[in-house]
C-alpha cells in the first residue's frame, strides 16, 4: 500500500493497548497508540487518521469527552469513530451511538470483530460525502427543548470552551453559565458535557444544508 491507512488506537489498558496495536500492524495499518484521553486528542489533531478506535472509561477525559472534541473540530469532524466499550458500559453506548460514533465493540474483542468493523467504516466513509454541522447559529438547538440562553450556552460549550470561555464570550457571569448547563443537561437526559456537546453537534450536523 503506497498510501497507508492511518489508526488512532486510545486505550488505557497497556496490555491490550500492545496488542491491538500490534495486530493492527501486522494487517498494514499505520497505528498510533494514547493511553488516556487528552493524549489521544492530541494524537488525533497531530496524526489526523484514517478511523480512531476508542475506549470509553479513560483517565483524564473518558470516550464521550474524546468523540465530542473530534466532532466539533472542523478537521477532525467527520473521522469514522469506533468505541471499545467494557460489558457494564452496554447501555451507555446504545445512547451514546446516536450521538456520533460509527460503531461499538464489547471487549475483549476478537481481532477479526475489530477489523471487519474497522473496514466497513472506512468502506462506508469513503462512499459518503461528509456532512459538516453548522457551528454559527445557536437557534436550531432550540429545537432540542432549551431556552435561546441555553441554546447559546451549549453551542460553545461544543465547541471546547469551558465555562470561563461561555461566560466570556456571552458576557454572564460563570455561576449562570453553570446554571444553565445544569438545565441542558437535565433537559437532554445527560450528565457530561461530552454527551451535551455530542447531541448537539449530532442535531446541527442532521439540520445544515
């Protein structure tokens, strides 16, 4: 293959971490490896691969966290994403599935699981034109239930900035800025930001032309 496929591989589980690396490898991917969540943020903005596979209970940011940052930047956005996720974790990624990832394998994953589902994203990827969401209007997030204020509050919040930032750009003071994610999280059923930010970039990616 003169033009590698790139993997991003994001696992704290250094064991499995080699080994899945290794595999993949072996196959003739060019894999780059992080065992928590920012290191593999920065990987993915560093290396821009082909798919990421992620783990969902990570240190530093966990799995929801990691997918919402890629999809809200515009270079990384539409990147196949695939989540590793531990057996207890099923229900949270059958809800974290609507919100941009591609595909979820339960570990330990077989080898021959995790490259058939690697192929087919790839596969599928490279058929479909790639939607972008439309980050400079805040009003179709009303649509989701929430306030304007809310709706405004949670289109940066999506886009990586943190409560200082919200309260900065939208000239309310940080306690309001918490307030009203408080309200967006119980109106979208979550508890993170990730998963917020996931909705709505999900929700903004369905609704731009």
């Amino acid at each position: 293959m003169h033009d590698m496929t790139t993997l991003l591989v994001i696992e704290d589980e250094e064991d499995l971490l080699e080994s899945l690396a290794t595999a993949l490898r072996f196959e003739g991917f060019d894999v780059h490896t992080a065992d928590n969540g920012p290191a593999g943020l920065e990987r993915a903005r560093q290396h821009r691969p082909d798919l990421i596979v992620c783990d969902i209970q990570l240190p530093g940011l966990d799995g929801f966290d990691v997918l919402a940052a890629v999809r809200a930047d515009p270079i990384l956005n539409m990147t196949p994403f695939i989540f590793l996720t531990a057996r207890g974790e099923h229900n949270d990624i059958r809800r974290g599935m609507g919100h941009g990832a591609d595909d979820y394998l339960v570990k330990p994953v077989a080898l021959a699981d995790l490259l058939s589902a690697i192929r087919a994203r790839l596969e599928r990827f490279a058929r479909t034109p790639p939607r972008h969401p439309d980050l400079s209007n805040a009003r179709p997030l009303e649509a989701l239930g929430l306030s304007p204020k809310e709706a405004e509050t949670l289109l940066w919040v999506a886009q990586g900035k943190s409560n200082a930032e919200v309260a900065a750009i939208l000239q309310v003071a940080e306690a309001t800025v918490k307030k009203h994610l408080e309200h967006i999280f119980a109106k979208l059923g979550v508890e993170k930001r990730g998963a917020a930010s996931l909705i709505a970039i999900e929700y903004l990616t369905r609704v731009s032309p």
